[in-house]
C-alpha cells in the first residue's frame, strides 16, 4: 500500500516535538549567530554548526519535496497501487 503524501509528511514531523516546531525562540538574533561564526575560529565548532544546519535544510527539502510530489500516471510500478 502506498502511504499519501500527507501521512508522510505526517510521519516526519512526528519526529520533533511541537515546541521544536513551532514554539522554539531563540536567545540569540541571526545577527549574533553570523558574529558568533565570523568570531569563530574552532573548526570543530563550526563542523558542528554546518552539519545541524545541513541536517536542517535536508529535514525542509524533504517535507517541501512529499508535499509537491505529484503521481505521473503510466508511471506506477504494478506493486504499488
């Protein structure tokens, strides 16, 4: 059976939490962040920082790519209807 875009989407975001989704603020402005790196000079630390923020981009694409995916009729494998 094939699962419908919306209870993908649904299955991902069952991941995070809602306060992570919608409720988290920041300490911080962009502003700080961008000072905080340009005044970084551990390249561990700034390992880290892109690898969360690479983690994060992919997690948007993801849930933006299930939610404008459209059926090609013709297209469909036998098993999956």
């Amino acid at each position: 059976m094939v699962m419908s875009n919306r209870k993908k989407i649904k299955n991902v975001l069952k991941e995070y939490t809602e306060e992570e989704l919608f409720d988290y603020k920041p300490n911080f402005s962009a502003e700080d962040l961008l000072k905080y790196i340009d005044s970084e000079f551990d390249i561990e630390m700034l390992s880290i920082i892109n690898s969360k923020i690479e983690e994060r981009l992919d997690f948007l694409t993801r849930i933006a790519d299930m939610g404008a995916r459209k059926e090609i009729k013709g297209f469909k494998r036998y098993g999956d209807e």
